[in-house]
C-alpha cells in the first residue's frame, strides 16, 4: 500500500485521475482509450504516453483530458 501523503501516493492519485477522465470520455472502451494514448496529439507535440512520463507532463495530459471531458 501506498502511504497517504507520499509522493508515491500524490502519483498515484494522479494517474487514477487520469485514467478516470479518459474512461469517461471513451465511456469505457479500452480499445479506443489505448488507441488514444498511443496516437500523435498536436496538443502534446507527440502521443499522450510520452507525455505522461515526467509528472509536468501527466499533469498537463490529465488538464487537458478535464477540459475535453468538460464539452461532452
């Protein structure tokens, strides 16, 4: 387990974030969500999965997943 106000732990809070938001927006489709983090995004100047690397960039996918899932 993960302790509650670790870094470990905030990560992990955000990837869950993450994950959340984009199953939302494919309303659960695994097939459609692997295919968008996969795929080039001219928002991330290449696929969401390189993005998601370094915590600026999970951060930067998770606003902008938040702010797409905000039109559906």
């Amino acid at each position: 387990l993960l302790e509650r106000g670790t870094k470990p732990f905030e990560l992990a809070v955000l990837f869950v974030r993450l994950f959340r938001s984009l199953d939302a927006i494919v309303g659960g489709d695994e097939t459609v969500a692997r295919a968008w983090l996969k795929n080039a995004n001219t928002a991330f100047d290449g696929t969401p999965l390189e993005k998601i690397v370094t915590i600026s960039g999970l951060v930067d996918v998770i606003a902008y997943l938040d702010s797409r899932r905000a039109l559906v």
